[in-house]
C-alpha cells in the first residue's frame, strides 16, 4: 500500500512534466527544488490544489513547498520516481550541466546557492546541539544532575568544536574537489598543535579564522587539486596530487588564512556588537522589516556563514531573533485576513492549515498562500517584523541582549534554543514580548490599512 509520502510524490511528478522534464532534485528545510527543462509544462494551479503543497516559488530552481518533515520524506519518494538507467543518465549529462549554467548564469545567484549548499546540511546538527547546550545550561542553573550535565556538555559541545571540518567537507564537495580533502585541510584551522604556530608575530590559536578560515583553505584545497589534476601523470596522482593538495593548502592556512579570516570574524563580532549595542532598535526595525523579502528572494542565505561565526565566537547569534520576528508579523497580518474576510471560506481553510506552522517559524505557507497574493498585507506584515525587531533591538541597547545557539527555527520553535547575557528567563520575556509586539502590529496595521473594499466585498 502506498504511504502519504510517496502519494504526493506521484502527485506532484505529472503536474510537473513529468520525469523527462525534471533535471535536478532537492531540498531545503521546507520546500522540494526542481531542475526543470521547460517550465511551461509546470501546471501550477492543479499543483496548487495538491493538500500536500502550500506554495510554489519559480526561482532559479521550481520549488514546492511542502513544510519541514514532510519535504524531507517526499524527496526520497520523488527521487525514486524518476530514477533512470545509468546509460540514459550519461546521455542526459551534458544536457544537464548547460541547462544547470544557464539557469544559475546570475553570479550572485551561483554564489548565494553555493553559500547555501555548504551551510544547510549542517543546520540539524545545529539545532539538535543547540538544545542539548540549552537543556545542560537550564540543569546547570538549578543545580540539578550535575553528574549528568558534563556528558551534555560534551555531546553539545562536540559538533562545534570540530564545525571547519564540516564545512571543509561541504566546500570541496560543493566546487568540485575531494571532500575528504577538503575536511583535512580545514581541519588544520582547529588542530591544538597550531598554537606552536607563528604567523605575522603572533601565535596561532586552535579555531582562529573558524567557519570562514575552514571555506577558504577547502576553497583554495580543491583549486590546488584540479591544478595537480592537469599536469600529474596519472600514475602518480594518488600519491602525489592528495600530498601536494594537504602540503600547500596547509601551510597557506597557517601562515595566512587563519590569521587573515580570524581578523575578519573578530571584525563580524565586533560589528554586530556595536551595532546593537548603539543602533538596537533601528536595526532591529530594518532587519525586522525587510527579512521576509529577503526570504522571497533567497538573499537570506548571505546570512548563514554570519551566524555560523556569531555561534562561534559568542556562543549564539543576535541577528536570528531580530529576524525571526518576520514571521510574527506574518502571523498577525494572517490572522487580520482571517477576520476581516469572513466570506471567503478557502482563504479562511488556508489560514487555520498555515498557521500552525506560522506560529512555529514556517512562514513560506502563509506568504504563498495568504499575504503575498493579497498585495498589501505582504506589507502590513513587514511592518509587524519591524516592529518586533525593533523591540528586541531595544534591549539589546539597554544591555540585555537576546540570541540563539542555533540557525534555523524561529516563532515558538525557538525558545529552546534561546541564550543571551542576563539569563534565560529574561532572555526569554524579551524575544516573547518582540513576538507579542510583531503579532499586534501585523494584525492592527493589516486590519487596518491591510485590505481593499474590493477585496472585502
């Protein structure tokens, strides 16, 4: 008997031209990206109707959204769909690559999608690591377990002690080199033996330069291989090509990645310190407002390697949950729509199917299917954003700041992942009352100025 997954999987296949016509596939945290040949085949109102889908995006890749979970079991099932012989897939190779370089021709598109392919897959470790280290801080608090909290400790400490490595990996795999390689040269950037190092008159230490030292001696790994790849004799080049590839990308790490990226990172902490610390609410009020468009866009996934460095350096981020405010904003302008247009009883069944999800930091169903086919309170929602980052920016002027020991969830889900320097439980009234202020605004501004006559009637 067919399970849901594989149902929608087969639902999906013909509304979007079926397997000649797919590409590629994959996935983010919510949404089914496909390579298609010709998206004119796409039949996008009955793809639409599917109970599964709560949205489409026609973006350098076609994406369906599906939610978290259920994107992840439908990809599989999709996949299945349209596997193909190994001979039909050689034939189809070239056709692929030239239709994958002109659908990613935009440079920053190329580069936002690269920055994303690195990044994402670490993101569940992220958030499985960043609860373990809430729940060890909330027992180390009370005082409770103590023969327990430092086994927690390590487990959630593990992960991103060892985080270069990953991104070394995901690097060299994403530009086209060795993974393996890749992990090995980033793994120098966290070695302990590096504080026996001297670059530039100071002594190196374990994890300077973090994420970014880890992307650029990986980056500059997997060039150093294709160059070793085009003049080694292929006899030798399972000896030589690895050994030249670990030599020279080592020693230009440690004599000048490590020292150039740790610069940089302390420059991105410093920054994102003083930023909330003199301009708080006005920063909370621009990040706010604009990060749903951001997310429309696919821009957001500029932010990811801040994040990363932000956890890194201070243990949590404090842009996430100015950020994540979005969605709350989103969540009262849903919720203005639902009162207002009582008439309209499938925009009504949308809403009330969207908005759990909303309320947990999914907002691509309540965008797609509600604010942003209604026009204005796509705008009205923005302005709810805003307005619960420029509250949780205002503590963070005030001293108290608010941030998360993970990327990824926002809304409710990402109380368990709260941190910030005055304790949890203030910690946790402030980014619940930016929530409040966000769902207010959103919901008086789109009540309000929100929808038309025209729109009510």
């Amino acid at each position: 008997m067919r399970t849901t997954n594989d149902s929608t999987a087969a639902a999906i296949l013909p509304l979007v031209g079926g397997a000649a016509n797919v590409t590629s596939v994959a996935h983010c945290m919510t949404r089914l990206r496909l390579g298609l040949r010709d998206r004119t085949l796409v039949q996008e109102d009955a793809l639409k109707a599917l109970p599964a889908v709560l949205g489409v995006v026609d973006d350098d890749t076609y994406q369906i959204v599906l939610g978290p979970g259920t994107v992840a079991r439908v990809t599989p099932a999709f996949e299945a769909l349209i596997t193909t012989t190994a001979d039909e897939l050689a034939a189809r190779g070239a056709e692929i690559k030239e239709a994958r370089r002109r659908r990613n021709a935009t440079p920053l598109k190329l580069l936002l999608r690269r920055i994303a392919n690195i990044f994402v897959p670490l993101i569940p470790a992220l958030i499985g690591c960043g609860v373990v280290a809430g729940l060890n801080g909330l027992l180390v608090n009370l005082g409770w377990l103590p023969s327990l909290t430092p086994a927690l400790a390590a487990i959630a400490s593990g992960f991103m002690a060892l985080i270069a490595v990953f991104v070394g990996h995901n690097t060299a795999k994403e530009f086209g080199g060795t993974p393996i390689l890749g992990g090995a040269v980033a793994a120098v950037v966290v070695y302990a033996g590096v504080a026996k190092v001297t670059a530039f008159g100071m002594t190196l230490a374990p994890g300077q330069g973090g994420v970014l030292g880890a992307l650029g001696a990986a980056l500059l790994g997997t060039y150093v291989e294709k160059w070793c790849r085009g003049w080694v004799p292929d006899a030798l080049d399972v000896l030589v090509t690895p050994t030249l590839t670990v030599l020279l990308t080592g020693l230009v790490t440690l004599y000048a990645l490590m020292y150039a990226a740790g610069e940089l990172s302390t420059a991105i902490g410093t920054a994102a310190n003083w930023l909330l610390d003199h301009t708080g609410a006005f920063a909370g009020l621009i990040l706010g407002g604009l990060f749903l468009p951001l997310v429309m866009l696919g821009l957001h996934q500029a932010l990811i390697p801040i994040h990363t460095t932000l956890i890194e350096q201070q243990g949590y981020t404090v842009l996430l949950p100015m950020l994540a405010m979005a969605g709350a904003g989103q969540v009262g302008a849903a919720l203005a729509v639902y009162v207002r247009l009582h008439h309209d009883q499938s925009l009504r069944t949308t809403i009330k199917s969207a908005l759990p999800a909303g309320l947990l930091g999914v907002g691509e169903p309540l965008i797609y299917g509600v604010s942003l086919p209604l026009g204005r309170p796509f705008v009205t929602a923005c302005a709810g954003g805003a307005a619960g980052g420029a509250f949780v920016g205002l503590f963070s002027m005030l001293g108290d700041r608010v941030g998360s020991t993970a990327i990824g969830p926002s809304g409710w889900a990402l109380f368990p992942l709260l941190s910030g320097n005055r304790g949890l439980a203030l910690t946790a009234a402030i980014y619940g009352g930016g929530l409040l202020t966000g769902y207010v605004v959103g919901f008086v501004a789109t009540y309000a100025f929100g929808l038309g006559r025209s729109q009510e009637a």
